[in-house]
C-alpha cells in the first residue's frame, strides 16, 4: 500500500492518449448541419493532465501520438497547456492520432471516435521503461490505456515500476465499450488493473460492468476496497457520490449547473480531486472540488479549455449554490 501523503509532491505521471477534439460551431449545431468545426486538445488523459496544471500540479504524460499533422497539434497543444510531453513518442507508418468529431449539445449529443490504428496503443513497455518513477508523486491513468495490446502490457509493466518506486496508483475506469475486443476481456482486464490501485474512481455503469451486473456497482466497489484500495469513489451522475475509505463513507451531492455538453466532467473531476489532497484538503472537501469543476467543464466548451483554474474554481465555489444534498 502506496502512502498517499507523497501526493503533496504534486508532480503526477499521467498515462494515456491525448487526441484532436473538433466541435461543431457554433455552440448547439447538429454535426451533419455543421459548416464549421473548432479544434482543441483532447483526450482522456491529456485532459486529466490539463486539469492537474490548472489546479497548480504538474503533469508529465505518457503517450505516443501520431508521426503526422494531428499528432503535431496535440503536441503544440500539451506545450501551450504547460503539460511536459517530454515522454511522447511519435508512431509513424499507418498509426493515426484519436480523433473526436463532437457536438456542444446536452440533448440527443452525438460524438463520433475515430480509434482505427491508435497511435497510443502503440505505447511499448520500452517506453515505460524507460521513465523515472522516483521524480513522480504518482501514476495515474484511464481504462482507455488498456483496451489493447502493446499499451495493455505496457501499462501493468509500469503499474509493477510505479509500485516499486513507492507511488500511489490512480485508476480512472473509463470505459469507453467500442475500444475493446468484448465485455468479458473489458471486465477481467479492469477487475485486474483495479486490485493493483491504490485510488480507483468510476460511476455506477462502469462499477456495475466491472461487477457483471447493473445492481451491483457499490457492491463491487466496497470489494475493492476490502480487497486493498485506500480510496474507491463511486459516482452517481445526478444523484452525487459515494466515496469509500477503510473509516468509512462519505456521500456528497452535485453543483447545478446550466450543461452545454456531457464531455469532460470525469477528468475534470479527477484533475481537481487529485490537486486538492495534495494540497493537503480533507477528502471530502477534495471531492467537493472534483464535482464543483466538473459541473463547470459542462457548462463550457471544449474540454481541455474547459478545465478551470484555482481563482476559477475557488470563485465558484464562493458564489455557486450547493453543492445538493
């Protein structure tokens, strides 16, 4: 078990794509109405490390992009955000970067994936090898990252590095059905990753597939917590979280908000939970940030621009009511 106090560091390790989001615009456009679209910085894990700089960390990410123009702007992109690429790899030949074609619309939103030949499962356990986990205060990373091989096995080499470093690992579960082979490989590779980590955070669909049934999310998550996590947090859209720890658990509500769009919150909520127990905040203060700053990434466009800063995030916590009960 990872002490959790090395957070305070603040200097995390983020392992995961980082992609071209194109928005159609302006705000509220249907995709096929669209005669125009916006590009920004995408990607799960290259927003969860967005987020992490914007909250005063900082964030090396871990990745391999595409050797082309879209694996260029996300490279210029990660500079502009302050977020260290040095540990990006460019994959030529027939790799492509991630590419999310999305709509700024909370009804009937569609987003489109573009995964064919990811450039980030190309990621080797060379390239995780080759890091040095003891400047890092931890590795945090998605479920995306374990979709397929190469990244699947580079990813558990450097669960096994990270843990021998003494950093605490952080699973977000993301699961995200159209990257995998089945369910069934989805839900074994998860169960495993997550024994591993020492802070798991996922909603209740994705707790209840790793669980095998829809009903029995919290179930699985207080089992993970038996089975040795020090954090388990299981949220519940709407109806706020539950957030495990060995003394107990902690319900919080959310902070209303007018959406634009679904996308984002989760490494909104990631980013800024993790920047506040490292500054040293009690948990559930810590969670209450996460939700705070995710309800302000949906009702903002894009989602790596979306990601508010400490000023921003204090100031709505200061004026915004909430959070629900």
């Amino acid at each position: 078990m990872a002490d959790l106090e090395r957070l305070k560091e603040r200097n995390f390790l983020v392992i995961g794509r980082a992609g071209m989001d194109l928005y159609a615009d302006p705000p509220g456009t249907r995709m096929e109405e669209a005669s125009r679209f916006v590009a920004h910085l995408g990607g799960s894990s290259a927003n969860i490390a967005v987020a992490l700089v914007r909250q005063g960390c900082q964030a090396s990410l871990l990745t391999r992009v595409s050797d082309d123009a879209v694996g260029r702007f996300c490279l210029t992109q990660l500079d502009a955000y302050g977020v260290d690429r040095t540990l990006v790899r460019a994959e030529g030949g027939e790799a492509r970067n991630s590419l999310a074609v999305v709509e700024t619309r909370i009804e009937n939103c569609q987003s489109v994936i573009y995964r064919n030949g990811a450039a980030d499962f190309q990621m080797s356990e060379q390239d995780v090898e080759a890091v040095d986990y003891t400047g890092f205060s931890a590795l945090v990373t998605t479920g995306t990252v374990l979709a397929a091989e190469p990244s699947r096995s580079a990813a558990f080499r450097a669960f096994d590095l990270a843990r021998a470093a003494g950093l605490p690992l952080i699973f977000d579960v993301d699961y995200r059905p159209y990257s995998w082979p089945s369910a069934e490989v989805a839900a074994e590779t998860y169960s495993r990753a997550a024994a591993l980590c020492d802070v798991i955070v996922g909603n209740d669909v994705e707790f209840g597939f790793m669980a095998g049934h829809p009903e029995r999310g919290l179930e699985k998550a207080r089992s993970l917590l038996r089975d040795g996590a020090q954090i388990v947090i299981y949220k519940m859209g709407e109806k706020g979280a539950i957030t495990l720890t060995g003394e107990g658990e902690i319900a919080t509500g959310i902070y209303p908000t007018e959406a634009l769009k679904p996308t984002g919150a989760g490494d909104s909520f990631l980013g800024a939970f993790l920047a506040a127990l490292a500054a040293g905040r009690p948990l559930r203060t810590a969670v209450l940030r996460g939700s705070a700053a995710a309800a302000m990434v949906v009702a903002r466009v894009g989602c790596a621009p979306a990601m508010p800063d400490v000023s921003e995030l204090d100031d709505f916590l200061a004026t915004h009511p909430g959070p629900s009960a």
